[in-house]
C-alpha cells in the first residue's frame, strides 16, 4: 500500500533519514522502533510531506507523492495523527473531530463518520462540547486518532502515540490501537515503547541514526538479541 | 427568535432611526464616523481574529482614499469604478505581502513586523509622489457639487449628510455581513486550526498558504473601501489620517478594544474611540498634543492583559455565564467544567 524506495530528508542542512526503504501493505500494522532522535518522526512527516523530501520515491498504492503537497496527502487516503497529538486545544472536541474530515470529499460523510468514532470511542461523545486541550492526554490522544478516522483513510500514521502518558494509560492506548487494527485500518506507528508496540504489530523496522538497521516480523524482533539488550533492558 | 436577535434588530432600528430624531449635524458626523470606522475595524479583525494581526492596515486604507481620488482627480474616472479597482489592488497587494509571508511561515510578531513596514511603505510613497498625491498636505476630490447642485452621485459627493448616514449604514452592514459569512464558513474552522496548530491543520487537508491568503485578502479589500468611503465623506485626504503607523494602529487598538472575535465588537470599538477622542477634544482641547495616543497606548496594554475578549466580547462572556448559555468556539480559552 505504502512504499519509501531510498528516502532521504532533513530539515535545512541537516539530515535526518539516509537512504530508508520500507513497505506498509494492505491490512497490515507495522511499527517503526527506535531511540530518541533516531529519525522516526521526521519519516512520518515526510510520508505526509510536512517536511520536504530530498531524495528517494515515495508511494501510496503506486502513485507517487513525491509532488504532492502537505495538504492533499489526505486525498491520498493517508491520515497522520502527530507527535503530542496537535489537537487544536481551544477548539471543542467535537469541532476538532470535524476539522479531520475538512477535505470535501469527507465532508458529505461527516455525520455517519462522527457516529462511528463516537461508537468507537463513547469517551469522546460524553466530551463532545469539552475544548480538547482541557482533556487528559489518554483523551486527547483518542480525541486525536478519531480526528485521524474522520476523512476515512486507508493508512493511519501513529506518531508515538504513548510519549507523555501515564503508564496505566499507555496500556489503554495501546488497547485503542490494537481496535484500530481490528476495525481493518492498515497503521504504519512509530514507537519508543518497543515492548508495547511489538505485541500489537505484525513487522517492524529498527531504525537508528536516520537508517534502517533491521527488519523483520514482531516476533524475530522480540527475539532478537542485539534488540532485547539495546531495547527491551532484559 | 432569542434575545440576541431582539436586541440586535431593536438596536438597527434605533439606528436606522438616527437621522429621523432631528440631532444636530454633529452628532451625526459621530454616528457616520462610528460605522464607517466600525466597518474598517471589522474588516480588520476579518484576519486579526485569527492570529493574523496587521499593524499596517494604514496601507489598504491608504490605497483605497487615494486610488478613488487620483483616478477621480487625474482621468476623470468615477468612485463607482474607482472604489473597485481600488478594491483589486488593495488585495494584490495584500497578496503580495502575505504571499512570501505565508508560504515561508512568517507569523506572530515577525507577520506583525513586516506589515507594520507595510503601512510606512505606503505612506511614504504617497508622500512621495506629491506632484500627484499633494504629498503631506493631503488632497480634496475635484469638487463638482456647489449651492446648486448639492448632490453628484457620478462623483460620489454628496452635501446631505443624511445621505451619508444611509450610504455608510449599507456599507457596514455589507460588512457585518461579509464577517459573517467566514464566521460561519469552513474557512474560519480552517484559520482556528491553523492559528493553533499549523502543521496538524495542513496534514488535515488545509491549504494553509491559501487560507491565509483568502482571509488577507477580504480584509485588505474591505479596508480599501472604507478608506475610499472615508475619502468621499471627507472630501479631504491626506497621507497621516488615511495611512501610516498612527492610523495603523488605532485600527488595531479599536479591534482589540471592543472585541475582534464578536461581529458587533469592532464596531463597539468604534464607538469607544470616537467618545475617547471627542470626549478629549471638548474637555482638554489641543493644547495636550498627542494625549489621545497616550491613552490608547495605555489603554491597549490594559485590555491585552485584563479584557482580551474586548469590551462587547466580555459583555457576552459574563451574559451567557449567567443563563448557561455557549456561543460555540472561540478562539480564545475558556475554562470547561471537569467530570
């Protein structure tokens, strides 16, 4: 479904990814693990073209977005849900749910979509007419994947959905996620909390220093030596 | 129909009804002066709602007084087609300006700074071009309308100021309207989503660029009518009362001080202003040079910390606690009940 062929990015002189290759397909959950600074999240805002790409191809079911700007990527059927959520706090939870389906071809899907998430997440229609950032983050982080739901994508982009959560809550997070997955959504989710992510996913990618170092089912990775010491503390 | 509707066509009626109760011709200078400056304060807070915060307003009003009056004075060519000309380059220019400014994400205080250059920029340039403009001492329409023919609607000069009243009212209500029409597009979902979070917006389908650039846009062209209108009423313009950092400014300040993010508010402001500087005029006179601007500037520091909502947005605020009632979003925080 989703395909990177060589992608290199940066912001100005600096450069975050070197040469990285992947592939998402069709009703699959893939991770992409790695420390701090590694370069996890300038690949998700460069699949959604927030920064620029300066090398490479990617594709969405074989078409190209090299050329495509931040702001059609979600035509393309691909919803990023960002790094600290970026809700739009002063805005109610509901007008946030509804500026994720803002592209006119969401817009005539808006109230049956809006039912949806409320059915996926009841939490989220008690606390419709809440402003978002008044939210706890386990909230907001719902608030912020049904805003992900809202244009009816193809491939969701999960930005470390768990940073800055309470512990009791990073499970409840990762509950969301694996509904996401059963609700048919293929997800591309980006992730510190290695042990977590492994046991939602089916494949993940180890991605240090802006490369790709290895590759491999959640399994071959759980297993993995170098992973489990470097990762995993055990 | 709930109360706000009532109040607010009892408050059109009443004035509509100004010129009927038989005040003097000063007091309906000031009530012409209020909406019409209501009008351009409205078109400011089109885009200062929104983050988007001109200091160089001066320069659309500018373009608009002086477009309609070289075109009147030079070629010949009536307000009627001058005003929408002026509309035109009023908005290339705010394309100009916001263009490089959006696509390179210059915003807050760096947006503020370069239309603030903006304004000076315009004024100078009127300045400059005294064989054409009258530079400083400002210029006056070419009269056509004398003790015999007191009205001239090609010219746009009209010596009733009745007639006056009627044309400003229909101006500023085109403009509550116009405000309108983005508070309840999607446009204004888009500009609240930029203005808090502009890379989640963008990934959201927002055209970030374009958004801005439309909302720019209204304004600059709202305030370049308002500087024309302001030119045919006064039938005198010059480069400090119609451009520059001074008038720039108290465009922002009346905004803020009645309340950008209420339709009403900006015109609240007007009103606000006129009392200040009338009120001033008939109690200090001009002996305290620059008092007025003294106050604003103090005034200005007051409402940013302590009535950020304005005057009218705050009245709102305190009404609606009190029945329960909500107005939907708004851009600036409001405290919710927890579980």
């Amino acid at each position: 479904m989703l395909e990177l062929k060589n992608v290199s990015a940066g912001y100005g002189t600096f450069q975050a990814l070197f040469d990285v290759s992947l592939e998402v397909r069709a009703g699959e959950a893939v991770a992409v693990i790695g420390p701090n600074g590694a370069g996890k999240t300038s690949l998700l805002r460069v699949i959604s073209k927030v920064i620029d790409l300066n090398g490479g191809e990617i594709a969405m079911e074989g078409v190209s977005l090299n050329d495509v700007p931040a702001h059609k990527i979600i035509e393309m059927g691909i919803a990023h849900v960002p790094e600290h959520r970026r809700l739009f706090p002063r805005l109610t939870v509901e007008e946030n749910l509804k500026m994720g389906g803002f592209i006119a071809s969401a817009r005539s899907h808006f109230d049956e979509r809006l039912a949806y998430v409320y059915e996926l997440f009841p939490r989220m229609k008690e606390r419709r007419h809440q402003l978002a950032g008044t939210m706890s983050g386990g909230e907001q982080q719902m608030c912020a994947i049904g805003r992900g739901l809202m244009s009816g994508p193809k491939l969701l982009l999960l930005d470390e959905p768990s940073a800055g959560l309470a512990p009791v809550i990073v499970q409840q997070v990762f509950d969301l996620v694996r509904r996401i997955r059963e609700e048919g959504y293929t997800v591309l989710i980006v992730e510190q909390n290695i042990q977590q992510v492994l046991k939602v996913v089916d494949r993940a990618y180890l991605l240090e220093v802006g490369q790709i170092k290895m590759s491999g089912s959640s399994r071959e990775l759980l297993e993995n030596d170098d992973v489990r010491r470097a990762y995993i503390g055990l | 129909m709930n109360i706000p509707m009532i109040i607010k066509a009892v408050g059109f009626l009443a004035v509509l009804s100004i010129p009927a109760l038989g005040f003097s011709d000063y007091v309906l200078h000031i009530a012409i002066s209020a909406l019409l400056w209501g009008f351009i304060y409205t078109g400011w807070s089109v885009m200062g709602r929104f983050g988007l915060v001109s200091l160089g307003h001066g320069a659309f009003m500018g373009i608009g007084a002086y477009m309609v009056t070289m075109l009147w004075n030079h070629a010949g060519i009536t307000p009627w087609i001058g005003i929408p000309v002026a509309v035109v380059v009023s908005m290339a220019v705010g394309f100009m300006i916001g263009f490089p400014c959006f696509r390179f994400r210059i915003t807050g205080h760096y947006f503020a700074l370069v239309t603030l250059a903006l304004s000076e920029v315009v004024r100078l340039l009127i300045v400059a071009l005294r064989d054409y403009t009258g530079g400083s001492l400002g210029v006056t329409p070419d009269s056509v309308i004398s003790a015999d023919t007191p009205n001239s609607f090609i010219a746009m000069q009209f010596s009733d100021k009745v007639t006056w009243f009627y044309i400003v009212v229909a101006v500023w209500v085109v403009g509550l309207l116009v405000w309108r029409a983005v508070d309840r597009s999607m446009i204004r979902y888009a500009m609240e989503a930029v203005s808090q979070e502009e890379d989640a917006a963008a990934s959201l389908g927002v055209h970030v660029t374009r958004t801005k650039l439309i909302v720019t846009m209204i304004s600059a062209g709202m305030t370049a009518v308002g500087g024309a209108i302001y030119g045919q009423y006064q039938l005198y313009i010059n480069p400090e009362t119609t451009s520059g950092i001074a008038i720039s400014l108290q465009i922002v300040f009346a905004a803020i001080a009645g309340g950008m993010f209420v339709q009403l508010g900006p015109t609240v402001g007007a009103v606000i202003t006129l009392l200040l500087t009338e009120g001033l005029r008939q109690t200090v006179g001009h002996d305290v040079h620059g008092l007025d601007v003294m106050i604003y500037g103090a005034m200005l520091v007051l409402f940013i910390i302590y009535m950020p909502r304005g005057v009218l947005g705050r009245v709102i605020e305190v009404f609606e606690n009190r029945t329960g009632g909500t107005s939907g979003p708004t851009t600036q925080p409001r405290p919710q009940p927890g579980e």
